[in-house]
C-alpha cells in the first residue's frame, strides 16, 4: 500500500559563507550549514509520525519542507502521490497546514480572530459564513469568540485558535511544529486531547515534532529520532520506549525526567553537539558515543531494519545483546 506521505533521501543545506568581498579579501571558501541530510521516512493516512531530537537536530527544517514552505536542497516529497515541489498545485490538492510552536508570534494582533481563521478560505476563494463560529466551536471555543482579538485569549486559547485556523481549509495533513512547547503542563493536556479527537472525527493525518518524549509516546504511532539533521532511530512508542536501539535514542531516554517523581543517578552525555558546518566523518554521533569504534569513525551508517525498528547504528546488535545480558 501507498504512504500518504512519502520522504525520500531528504536533504537541505543553506550557504551561511561570508559577503563574496569578504571572501576574497580573506582568501575564504564558502561555507554550507547541513540542517538535513539523506532523511526517508513514510507517514500512513490517519497516522501520527513524530520526530524528536535536540535543538538544531533539524526537526522543524523537515516540518517547513513537508509543508512546502521550504525547498529541499536534495530529495523529493510527495504526498497524496503528488511531488510537492515539483507541482505547483501539490501542496493545495494534498490539503497541508501547520501548526507553529508559539501562539503568540503565530497570530496577527490587528485582525479579528474570524479573519484569522476564515483567512485560508479567502484566499482559496471559498464561503467563509458561520465557518470562525462553528470551527471555535468545535475546537472548544464560544462563537462569540470571533468577534475578539487575539491579546484576549489564554496562550491555550490562542493555540486552539490556530488549531481552528488549520481546520478552516480542510485539511488532510497538519504539521504540527512543537505545538505545545510554549504552554502551561496542564494546558498542553488539554490541547492534545483535542488534538487527538479531531484526529479521530475528521481522519487528519499529523506529522508532530517535539522535544518532549514524553508527549509524543502517547500522541504517535510511530517516532523518528533524528540528531544533526540525520535520522538515527525509527520505532514505534512501543518498541522505542521497551528497547532503544541507538545510543543517541538510549541518552534521550535515559535523561528525560521521570513521571514517578523519583530522583535517580544517570551518566551525563560527554562532549557536545559537533558543528553543522563541519560534521564528524562517520556516524553523527560517534564523538559522544560510548560505543563507538574505527568503523563509525569511518563509514556513515546506513538505516536498516533490526528487531521491528529501523536504525542506523554499526554496533546495534552488539549493543542489544550487552543489555539483554
């Protein structure tokens, strides 16, 4: 069967090199920042895909190309079975809208919160009476709501009106670009919740990227964990959270905090995240890696499938089989 969402070898660089003068004065090359490199991945129709990694791991670069607001420097999305930047019209016909991380900076302050949720409809041409009052409605709103400005609302309120936004133009994909990280811990259970129901009403298909492991164990049905821009683990919340098979996905989990309460003694990650600009030779991850040997120094790891989980790791076997015993 056919992915609803198909990402091959997905790759994007931006030239962050000095002013061509300055180059040349200095006797300087160019410089390109590598935010993602050689990423595939398949996302079913209905499903949830999640990717999580540090900062700067390239989670939210991934987002923007899926939502056709950035061109990829290499590879190809297609979604619905339409190239997204191939075709012009892919990404209306493919039904795509995001979610942004900050309810604050996502809203314009200037407009009416109707004209902020009818604004796709307007643009597309389409009927936009009642729509502002039964989509507030349904996302958990007053439809007297409409009427207000957005610095009238809770930053809760503020996401669902985003939320509204989103569902305004139909859509059958959202991205959702940590869409929780700016709210309240209670309030970000509210705003899950609803995501989660409107996925079940309307059948959406969410890809959702997150820090927060936590967060996504009960949102995804399948998790990609990416470091530096490279896709190191991909498993179910399941099999991730049961048996980690790469030491990045191991060191995540290891240091998230647990829900119990308890305080426990875990080893710190040693060294620090390598410079985009210039990444290690090999495997990403191998100067912080405890298990690393000449090979991942040497080779890049390709993905492959071990133990129902796909993951680019020289040594994962070997690291299975040290924790079993």
């Amino acid at each position: 069967m056919t992915a609803f969402v198909e990402v091959s070898h997905l790759g994007r660089s931006f030239d962050v090199s000095k002013p061509w003068l300055n180059r040349v004065i200095e006797r300087l090359p160019r410089r390109n920042l590598v935010a993602v490199s050689d990423v595939s991945f398949q996302i079913e129709e209905g499903a949830v895909y999640a990717l999580v990694g540090e900062s700067g791991s390239g989670k939210s670069t991934i987002g923007r190309m899926l939502a056709g607001l950035m061109t990829p420097s290499e590879g190809q999305v297609r979604v619905a079975g339409a190239d997204l930047h191939a075709d012009p019209s892919a990404r209306k016909a493919a039904g795509i809208q995001m979610i942004f991380q900050d309810p604050y900076a996502s809203l314009n302050p200037r407009w009416r919160v109707r004209r902020i949720i009818c604004e796709p409809v307007v643009v597309a041409g389409g009927e936009t009476a009642g729509l502002a009052e039964r989509l507030l409605e349904q996302v958990g709103l007053s439809a007297e709501d409409a009427e207000k400005f957005p610095h009238e609302f809770s930053g809760g309120q503020r996401q669902r009106i985003c939320i509204a936004r989103a569902l305004a133009a139909n859509p059958r994909l959202i991205i959702c670009d940590e869409p929780t990280s700016a709210l309240d811990v209670s309030v970000q259970a509210q705003v899950l919740n609803l995501m989660s129901d409107l996925r079940d009403e309307l059948g959406l298909t969410y890809m959702f990227i997150s820090h927060d492991l936590t967060v996504v164990r009960h949102m995804a049905d399948r998790i990609g964990v990416l470091y530096l821009g490279r896709l190191m683990e991909e498993a179910t919340p399941a099999q991730l959270f049961a048996r980690p098979r790469h030491p990045y996905t191991q060191m995540l989990l290891a240091a998230a905090p647990l829900m119990d309460g308890r305080t426990r003694e875990i080893d710190l990650p040693k060294g620090e995240v390598p410079d985009p600009i210039s990444p290690p030779p090999g495997c990403a991850f191998n100067p912080r890696c405890p298990f690393a040997v000449d090979l991942c120094r040497k080779e890049r790891p390709e993905l492959r499938e071990f133990g129902g989980s796909r993951v680019a790791c020289h040594r994962a076997e070997e690291i299975a089989a040290q924790s079993a015993a």
